[in-house]
C-alpha cells in the first residue's frame, strides 16, 4: 500500500462525510488550487478562468497566498489526506514527479495526443510534466531565470555597455561605484540569493557543469576549482549591492532600477511586469539582456498538476482546462500577463515585446545546442530538501566572512545530508 493509500485509510469517515454534502454540479466542474493572487498573477490566472467559463465550465476558484506555495503545499496535502483532492493545482518541478509516484495523477495522455503536445513543447519541459512516459500535468509558460535588467542612463554615465562576462560586469560595476551608483539592486532573501548564484553557475561553468553541480549533484563539481570561483564571484557580487538590501522584495529591488537608484538587477523575467506597469518600454527605457556566459537558459515554469478524481463532470472539467491551458490563445494572452513566453514554441510573435522575443529565440538556440537547464533556486532541477541545502549555503556565505573554500566545503556537506 502507498503512502497516499496508507493516509486515506486513515481518514475514510471524514471523506463519508463530505460526500453526505449536498453539491449542485455542472457538466465540466474543475476546482483549481493555485497562489497567483497578486496583480498581474491574479489577473493572469483570471484568463484562464474566462476561458474556461465561455466554454461551459463551471470554475471553483481556490486560491492560497503566501508563501511561494508553502501554504498552498500544506493545503494540498491536507486535502489529499481527506480523500478530496482539487481538479487541478498549481505545482512545479520534481513536486509533479513526487505526487505521480505516489499515485495520485490522472493520466492525461488522451488530450496530449489529440492536440500534439509533444510537438510543441521544449523536451526539458515535455520531461517535467510528463512521468513514466505520460502526461500528468501541464505548463502554462517559461520564464528565463538569467536576465539582466539595466538602466541604460545609468550605465551611459560611466561609458558602459551591458556586460557579456563576469569580468565585464565587474569592471563596470566597479566604474559604477567610483561614480557613487549604486551597480546591483537586490533584496536580501535566500531564494534572491540563490537566483543570483545559479546564473554565475552557468556563466562561469556552462550547461555542462551546470547540470552536474545543480541536477545530477556531483561531488567534484560541488567541491571542484569552478565552483570556489563561483562563490569568489558571489563575494564580489556582495560588494555591489547597497546596506538596506537585506529582506527587501524583488519588485521593490526592480523598482531602484527603474526610478534610478540602481543600475542593474539579476532576476528572471517576472521583473518585466514591473516595468511594464510602469509603461517603460524594453530596449529603450530598459535594456534586458541574459546575464554574462556564452550561452545557455536556466528555465523555471509553472505548470497544472491533474489528480484523480471521481465524477463525470469533474473527469470532464479535467480534460476541458487541460485542452486550454496548453491552447494557442490562453497561451498568448496568460503570458502577456504574467511577462513569461509561452509554454509551447509554435506561437506567433507579434503580440510579444523586444525582451520576451529575445527569450524565445534564445530558447530555441538552448533546445537547439543542448544548453537549456532547469532552475535549481525555483524548485524546477531538484527537491525542496536539497534546494534548502543550497539556499542556506549561498545565503550564510553572502552574508558573511566565509571564504569560497569553505562555503564549498559546507555546501558538499549539507547536500550530502539532504539527498
């Protein structure tokens, strides 16, 4: 018996319970958990339930807020835990893998095959939502994790171009301070950190030690030369950032680089909704560039996980959301909203800006040179233990003396516990 099965043992009277409740249900039913509940996330997730009511389904909207999903998770179990699992819930990376090992997945296979998923999505991607061979969930979009945002003003005071090297960047972060800017806006929070860090991992390593020290975890790409180099940058990185970073918020960081107070912010491709709701354009109010290396796209998505439930309607709601969650027009219109490119890679790009078409002909060269990796620091490469292990490492190491060595030392060990 697995674990699900052992802990809805468990827990049988409560599910006769709620099935003696009264429900008034219609032909497609879908019930979605998620945590886009703020601004353009709400609005977001907003189109999608449009779509899904002109097309005669009824939406049970629930939403939990805070937390990254942490509050979502305990939510999650708990329901699971009563026999009454959501329709769909909002859940990323290996967390996909976890719940379909334990059998609680519905097969999705019958929607991917009449609507050619494996056609149109990345094969990175294809992987997260799929296991054993069938699809299980499905993604809404793709963010690019290693952007650089610059303030363009700010960078022609000191005759700067944006930095392809991390040599370059530190030249012209070094010329920026001299000049009394301020180089790099930052919020002093562990996964900010680590969103930092795992961008210096591909720009010093590339795609190659990437995966071995952030996916497949190996001891020497750990613990090796490249690695102390990476922390040796992350100090220098620390050098760049202003005194009051420490617990500020991402958008409030975005935010010093569009009024000025900063010139540059390493973030991923939400931080365009910032400047988006401030009417800037990209290319020309701001520039947005990947951040230096010679290659490569640390991918983070979001994604619908599908579970089994009970019910014709609800079983229909299923196949119903799942069909427009991957269609052409909730595709472009969600990742209008939300500053991320679609899921799928056949879409026209007019509707797109500058920023968001740079990424995706930037992904169709990293599925094209194998240089697309999954994002460590937004849960996509590995489980939540060993990206703790990560953030603790990389957040006590920015925050301290600690010399490279030692921060190496001590992530190999920590991971170590954590695996």
């Amino acid at each position: 018996m697995n674990l699900i099965n052992r802990l809805l043992a468990g827990t049988m009277a409560v599910g006769a319970l709620t099935a003696l409740s009264p429900v008034t249900v219609s032909a497609q039913t879908a019930e979605v958990l998620h945590y886009w509940t703020s601004g353009g996330e709400a609005r977001a997730v907003g189109a999608l339930r449009e779509e899904f009511e002109a097309a005669g389904g009824t939406w049970v909207d629930a939403p939990v807020a805070g937390g990254g999903g942490d509050a979502q998770a305990t939510v999650l179990r708990s329901r699971v835990l009563a026999g009454d699992p959501p329709t769909a819930v909002q859940i990323k990376g290996p967390n996909i893998h976890d719940w379909a090992d334990e059998g609680a997945l519905a097969n999705l296979d019958e929607v991917a095959e009449a609507e050619g998923w494996d056609d149109v999505l990345p094969p990175l991607l294809r992987d997260i939502v799929t296991f054993d061979g069938e699809y299980v969930a499905v993604p809404v979009n793709i963010h690019r994790v290693n952007w650089l945002w610059i303030n363009p003003e700010l960078l022609a005071e000191v005759d700067a171009e944006p930095p392809t090297t991390w040599d370059e960047f530190n030249a012209t972060a070094d010329a920026l301070l001299e000049a009394g800017i301020t180089p790099v806006a930052h919020g002093g929070q562990p996964w900010q950190d680590a969103t930092i860090f795992e961008t210096v991992v591909l720009g010093l390593g590339g795609p190659d030690f990437y995966r071995e020290a952030l996916v497949e975890l190996d001891a020497d790409a750990l613990s090796g030369e490249t690695m102390i180099a990476v922390f040796e940058q992350m100090r220098r990185i620390r050098g760049y950032v202003d005194p009051n970073f420490p617990g500020r918020e991402w958008n409030l960081a975005t935010g010093m680089v569009m009024n000025g107070e900063a010139a540059m912010q390493i973030m991923g491709d939400w931080a365009k909704g910032e400047f988006a709701a401030s009417d800037l354009e990209g290319g020309m109010d701001y520039l947005c560039v990947p951040t230096p290396g010679t290659s490569g796209f640390i991918l983070n998505s979001d994604s619908f996980a599908f579970f089994e439930v009970e019910g014709d309607d609800r079983i229909a709601g299923q196949r119903l959301l799942a069909s427009l969650i991957l269609g052409e027009s909730f595709q472009e219109t969600f990742n209008l909203f939300k500053g991320s490119i679609p899921a799928r890679t056949d879409l026209p790009r007019d509707a797109f800006d500058v920023c968001a078409v740079r990424s995706m002909e930037d992904l169709d060269q990293a599925v094209a040179d194998d240089s697309l990796v999954p994002s460590m620091a937004h849960e996509i490469a590995i489980g939540r233990s060993v990206r703790g292990a990560f953030l603790d490492v990389v957040t006590q190491h920015f925050n301290s003396d600690m010399s490279a060595e030692e921060a190496v030392e001590l992530l190999l060990e920590e991971v170590e516990l954590a695996m």
